[in-house]
C-alpha cells in the first residue's frame, strides 16, 4: 500500500510539473505573439513623403536592405532612409529604436521559451525567428542591434537552413 501511494505521489507530481511547464509556454508564446504584433504594426508604418507613389513603409526598406546585402547594388532611397533612422528627433528613428527594444526582447523570450522545451526547434520558435531575421539586413546597416542578438537570429537561422 505504502508503495503504491508513492508511486501515485510521483506520478501526480510530475504531472504537475508538466502542467507547469506547459501553463509557462503557453504565457511565453503570449509575450511572443504580442512582440510580434508590434513588430508587424512598426514594419507597416509609412516611411515615404505624403502624397509619393510608391508609398513606402518599413517593410519595403528591410526588403531593399536584404537585396542591397545580398545582391550587391546602389539604393539611394535605402541610404536616404538609413540617414533618416540615424537622426536624432525624426519620424522614423523612434519607430526604429522601438523596433530594436522589440528585437531585443523576441530574442530573450525566445531563448527562454526554447530552454523550457529543450528539444530541437520548436516550429513557433523557426516562424518567428525567420519573420524576425528578415528585419536584421536593415538594422545591421541602421546600427544598433547587440551583437548577441544578431548572432541569436542568424544562429538558429542557420540551423533552420541545414533542416531544410
């Protein structure tokens, strides 16, 4: 009898510890999604002059930083953007400080969500990972991205790339 109740105490207490486990997943994929979202509405803004066609936004210019990195080239509007996020007081520098804090905070949650899994990769961590590292072109030519947080993205990027 003793040795069935401890066995039963063992098995309630680990899944209890399951239940925990999961229950912080579960909150760490909320803080995750609600970075994402913000990221998502910084990237929309509109970076181009009121009433230019094209209309602009954030996203076109880490799509324009991407090329420009990885097919070589000139983009003076990519230059001209970069100036812009590089200048104290201007529209544009306080949506991309915002979006560096963001990064940053993606990485940590992400690390800490991917300690508590301890397997491989878990498939929201590749998805937001990979959303993630497509903005790194154009931070990397803006400045300002900690060095841990470009080697995070671009670690598991890497890994992401050979599992494909």
């Amino acid at each position: 009898m003793a040795v069935q109740l401890t066995n039963q105490t063992a098995v309630a207490k680990l899944e209890l510890e399951e239940l925990v486990g999961d229950r912080r997943s579960q909150e760490f994929l909320l803080v995750v999604r609600d970075i994402d979202a913000r990221l998502t509405a910084l990237r929309g803004q509109t970076v181009s002059a009121a009433g230019t066609f094209p209309v602009l936004n954030i996203d076109h210019m880490a799509s324009e930083a991407e090329r420009v990195s990885v097919f070589g080239g000139l983009s003076p509007v990519l230059d001209e953007f970069v100036r812009l996020a590089n200048e104290r007081g201007s529209v544009i520098e306080s949506d991309i400080r915002e979006m560096q804090y963001l990064l940053e905070k993606l990485r940590q949650f992400l690390e800490q969500y991917a300690s508590l899994q301890s397997r491989s990769y878990a498939p929201v961590l590749i998805y937001y990972v990979d959303k993630a590292s497509r903005l790194l072109y154009l931070m990397e030519r803006i400045g300002g991205i900690p060095a841990d947080t470009r080697r995070y993205f671009a670690d598991v990027s890497r890994v992401i790339d050979r599992n494909r």
